[in-house]
C-alpha cells in the first residue's frame, strides 16, 4: 500500500488509497483537513503535526520503518546488524522475517528517539500497546516480545534487559480442530493430482505443511518406510513414517518430477537452492537429482538480471486454497486447513492406542506438554467418557 508525502500550497499533502483503518489513523491527527476535490488530506507543515501523522500511521501496522520519510541512517545501520545478527546464528527466514518486522515497527513507534536511549521502559510501552490497543494474539505478542529481547542483547548489546511491566495479552485455552477419519477421506476424494498427493502426506504423517513442501528426493527412503524431516522448527531434524499406501503413488509422481528434471537440465538448468553454504562445498549438488523438491513449482521461475532459471518448492498458498476449497465442497462445517490434517493425525493416533511420548517424537514437539492437548479431544479413544444420556 503506498503511501505519498509533498507540500501542497505551504501545507503537508498526504496522498494513499482508501483504507478504512489509514483514514481513521489519519482523522486522528489534529489539524487534519480533507480536500474532496484533490482527494489529498491536508496538515499544516509543523513539526508537531508532522510527528503526529507519522506516529498514527505507523501505528496501523501497515507500514514498515523503512516506508515513512524517516531520514536516519543509523536506523538503517541498525537494521542491517540485525539482520546480519539474526543469519549469524542460523534462524529459519520466516523467523527472520517475523523478528524484523516487529523490531522495525518497535524503531518507528520511537522514530524520533536515538536508537541507543531506547531501553525496557520503551519495550514495555511498545508491547503494552499492542495487547491494548491493537488486541493482537498472546502468541503474537510473544513473538514481538522474543524479537525485541533478541534486538536489545545482540545488537544494542543491553544483556541485562528485563521486560517485566508490560500489559500481556489474554492467552485463551483454544482446541484444535479434528476431523474424523471419514472426514478426511471426503476432503481427500475432492483433492487430485500433486496436491492429494502432498494433503495425504500431511494426513499420513503428522507433518507440518512446510515441512511437507520442503522435502527433497533424498528425504524419502522407501526401503525402510521412513521420512526424513530437516530444520523443522526449532532447527530439528526428525523421523516420521511412510504409510505404505503412499509408496506407489508417491513412487509415480517422483518418476514424473524425475523426468521433468531432465528436461530441466538439458535445457541448461534444473539447479535448486541448497541449504547453507552447500552450494559452495558442492559445486554440481545444485543439480543432483537427490537434492530436487518432491514438490517442485510447475514453472521455473526467472531472474530478469541474469536471465538464470530454476524452481522453486510448491507455494503453500496453493496447497492452502486446494484445501480449503475441498473442505467447502465436501460440505464439512469446520474451520479445517492443511494444519488440521497434522491435528488429526495426532488425535487418531492417541485413539488407536499409541504412547504419548510416540506421537511427541513423531510430531517433532519439544515439550510432551504441547503433545497433551490432543487427549483432550479424543471421543471415543481408549480412556473415551461415555455421556450418561448414552445409557438411557
């Protein structure tokens, strides 16, 4: 969403497209004027007025640090240490990508204040306002929470830092969402192609959907019925099984991926991203069968500067709306997603009888307490209630 500033006739003009929660940021802003004719919100070109805009819109979350006219190079420096803090200790990119954008919303919330004087009371009011005004998630707090902690101890170097006043926000006691056997089945029967293929993955083996999409050819044995899972979350690798009923089609779809690598190759690509610094130890593994996704994109993508071509792993919002179109047309009224199949998996297992510690080491959970939350959605499992109404 962009966001346009330039004087207009001495006043500060402000240009941006309707956004019901900008404009209301924006009437907020004492000495504001609305000129229908130029679609331009107007505000007198003082200091005060100015700072107030800034602040308003920042607020709204829609805007990074970097969006706003904020001339500060030490903020940019700032950023950058951050950054290269954060790929120095190996966290995964969308670990990077969420802290960043908490610590640059946390730098424009003090926009006007030098990066080095912000402290615990500023941590505090900052995380304050999100659980108050904004309302956000307990989880989503923890996350801004982690991301700022992580910014004052390996950047500003400020290792004593405790965030002990701030408002938390309300952690509600939520269950998963479960489908039954007979459910998934309909969802699946609605699903064709690679994306059964990967839904019936996720159902099968309990993991998550980026872990799923993420798999490459040397991750599947089939002699031993296993799948290797690598840097799930936390940075963990992991085992889970591979259900025998999957062998065949899995076996046909990577003979299919197989050949379009070839294709790839002769056409003078057919290299995929390694993880780490692979691609420098290995030169040639770029292009190694054993290295390509077992999901791969249908078209290569390009890089207009260097006219290069490759793929990358399937998007997750097509196996996403592939879901959730099926769970409409299969008429289930849940909120079920591709992260249901994993609640599901789980569930079903504890049904069947299997140890807890079992399913914990298979869903890849550190804590077995995490594990626990499926026994309060089992129905008719091993240690199931009977209702009363049941007997009458």
């Amino acid at each position: 969403m962009t966001i346009e500033f330039f004087y207009y006739m001495g006043m500060l003009a402000i240009r941006t497209p309707y956004q019901k929660t900008i404009v209301e940021a924006l009437k907020s802003v004492p000495g504001k004027t609305w000129n229908p004719d130029l679609c331009l919100w107007l505000l007198p070109d003082k200091k005060a007025a100015s700072e107030a805009l800034l602040r308003a819109i920042y607020e709204t979350g829609f805007y990074t640090l970097l969006d706003l006219p904020i001339d500060s190079p030490d903020r940019k420096e700032t950023l950058k240490r951050y950054n290269d803090a954060l790929f120095a200790r190996h966290y995964s990119e969308r670990t990077n990508a969420s802290y960043r954008h908490w610590v640059e919303r946390f730098l424009g919330y003090f926009y006007d204040r030098d990066t080095a004087s912000l402290g615990e009371a500023e941590a505090n009011r900052f995380l304050s306002m999100l659980a108050v005004r904004e309302e956000v998630s307990a989880s989503t707090q923890n996350q801004a929470l982690a991301a700022l902690l992580f910014f004052f101890r390996n950047v500003l170097t400020k290792k004593d830092i405790e965030l002990k006043e701030l408002v938390r926000a309300r952690k509600p006691s939520r269950l998963p969402i479960v489908l039954s056997r007979e459910e998934v089945k309909a969802v699946l029967a609605q699903l064709q192609g690679d994306a059964w293929l990967a839904a019936s993955l996720l159902y099968g083996t309990g993991m998550r959907l980026s872990e799923c999409l993420s798999l490459r050819v040397q991750d599947i044995d089939f002699e031993r019925s296993e799948i290797l899972i690598r840097n799930g979350k936390g940075a963990k690798d992991r085992h889970t099984m591979l259900p025998s009923s999957l062998k065949d089609p899995l076996r046909e779809h990577l003979l299919r991926i197989k050949a379009i690598h070839k294709e790839d190759l002769k056409q003078g690509w057919g290299a995929v991203p390694l993880p780490g610094a692979l691609d420098r130890k290995y030169p040639a593994a770029e292009k190694d069968w054993l290295w390509q996704w077992v999901f791969p994109q249908e078209r290569r993508w390009k890089n207009k500067e260097t006219e290069a071509e490759g793929r990358h792993h399937m998007d997750e919002s097509i196996l996403q709306r592939a879901v959730r179109l099926a769970v409409a047309r299969a008429g289930i009224a849940k909120r079920a997603s591709c992260h249901s199949f994993r609640h599901s998996f789980a569930t079903q297992l504890l049904e069947n009888g299997h140890d807890i510690r079992t399913v914990q080491e298979l869903l890849g959970h550190s804590d077995v307490k995490t594990t626990m939350i499926y026994t309060h959605v089992l129905n008719r499992g091993p240690s199931g209630v009977r209702s009363p109404f049941d007997n009458l």
